[in-house]
C-alpha cells in the first residue's frame, strides 16, 4: 500500500510535495541512471582515444545508440538493473551486466563489451556519479529555491522599507529600526551564502583501485592515462582530482553540505526571529 501515512521518512510522506524536484537528481533511480552514463561515456572516451589501440572507434551508428541508451535511460532500466543486482549482490556490476544485455543485440558493441567498465573500480564510477547529481541538483532545484526566497525577502524590504518597528537588544526595547531593514538583513546574508554553495567546485577522479593507474599502465602503457583521465572528468561537468586513493576523498561535497548548512542556518535564524515578531505583537494571523 502506497501512501503517505506509510511512509518512513516525512520526506516520503507529509513533505513529499515540497522535495519532489530533488527526485530527479538524490533517488537511487538517479544514481544508476548516472552510473549508467558515466560507463558509456567511458567506453566512447576509451574507443575515441588514438593511442588506445585495443578498441577500435565505434560508427557513427553505435555511437548513437550508446549515447540514446544512457539518455533514454527509464525506471524500467533501473528496475532491471536492481533485478541484476539481486544475483550479482553488486550494484555496479549489475550496471555493467545491464549494458551487456542491453546492446546484445548489436554486433559493434558487443564486440567490445568486454571494455565496459575497463581499468575502473567501483569508485571510479560512484565518485563521479555522486558529483554529477550534487551538482545537478544544487543547480536545478537547491540554487532557484534559495533565488525566490531572496527575491521574496527582498520584495518585503522594500515593502515594508518605511514600517517603524521597535528594535530589541537583550530582548529589550531599544532603538527604531523598520522592518524593511530587518528584511534587508536576512536578504543580505542569504546572498552572500547562496554564493557560497554555487562556487563549490565538484570534484572528481578515474584512476583505478589505488589512484596510481597500475592496472590501466600495464594494459596499455602508450597510453596517457593522467591526461586522458583529465579529459573525461573534465567532459562530465566535474573538476578534475589528480591526485587520490581508491576513494576520491569527497572534500567538494563536504564544502557543499557545509554551505547548505550554513544558509539553512539563516533561514533557521530568519524562522526564530518571526517567531519573535508573532509573540511581540508585531505579526499577526490573518484568517
């Protein structure tokens, strides 16, 4: 049974409505679809690179159908992908099983199936993944919210530019203030954090199982792995970390929850202090 009364979090449940834009970027619905991507982009960057010359350039056909797969990506795939993953007990490998099945049917990729997930770790693939949907949703959905709190705090300022308030300190009168420049305050503060989460620059890494190349050096060594790696990084839409382990540290989505952290702090603030203007007097329910 589906409803929100059976639900384990109120994300699922009585706020539903207000996070659905997120679904689209933090379910795990979108983390295959990215995982998903991110392997097919891989194989075209391996096929694609001259000095890799165990895989030949895909056609201009194959290379469609790749790229209309990982863009076509839908719940039925994911649903296959996790039925996959219930015998493989591997979630990644499950992906890669996936596009075997999936481009079976297809001659030119099957014939380079087995460089599907080539040289990658888990890793590899998940710490991109997780940078792509943190930037996605940060810039689809987290960004434009915080836009049209601002843009709404500060319509109120300007408002309520001229409406006298009575200032408190200690929590006793004090002197005159308005309550456009309250306003003002919060919009002020909320600008300058809203900054700071957009310039977080999500990073990531494609170096194998210790960071060091090892197993991609020994399968083909003419190639430039460094520079190579770079340059697929790059081409998803994240910063390029030269230098990790196994796992890519994740210090840009920590500077990212951080900053979210830090705005939601504002807005806790902004909450707290209209809770004050109501028991003061100064707010009041219109029914």
């Amino acid at each position: 049974m589906s409803s929100p009364l059976t639900a384990l979090s109120p994300l699922d449940g009585r706020y539903a409505s207000k996070v659905r834009g997120l679904q689209d970027h933090f379910s795990e619905f979108a983390l295959i679809r990215e995982r998903v991507a991110i392997e097919v982009a891989w194989l075209l960057a391996l096929a694609a690179e001259p000095s890799f010359d165990a895989l030949k350039p895909f056609s201009a056909a194959a290379t469609a159908e790749l790229e209309r797969a990982a863009r076509g990506f839908g719940i039925a795939d994911a649903e296959r992908v996790k039925a996959i993953e219930a015998t493989t007990n591997h979630d990644v490998k499950a992906v890669e099983y996936w596009l075997r099945e999936r481009f079976a049917g297809n001659e030119e990729i099957r014939g380079a199936a087995e460089f599907i997930h080539f040289a990658c770790t888990s890793e590899d693939i998940n710490n991109l993944a997780h940078a792509r949907m943190v930037k996605a949703g940060r810039d689809a959905v987290l960004l434009p919210a915080i836009d049209r709190i601002v843009a709404r705090i500060e319509a109120l300022a300007s408002q309520h530019a001229d409406l006298a308030m009575l200032a408190r300190t200690h929590g006793q009168p004090a002197t005159p203030t308005t309550m456009g420049k309250e306003m003002a305050n919060v919009a002020h503060r909320l600008r300058r954090a809203r900054g700071k989460l957009a310039a977080v620059e999500m990073q990531g890494k494609l170096n194998g199982a210790t960071g060091n190349f090892n197993a991609h050096v020994a399968a083909a060594p003419k190639v430039d792995w460094p520079r190579l790696a770079e340059r697929f990084v790059s081409s998803l839409g994240v910063a390029y970390n030269p230098l990790t382990i196994q796992i890519e540290p994740h210090d840009a989505l920590a500077e990212a929850f951080d900053a979210a952290a830090r705005l939601n702090t504002i807005l806790v603030d902004l909450d707290r202090d209209v809770w004050g203007y109501i028991s003061l007097g100064y707010f009041r329910q219109k029914v």
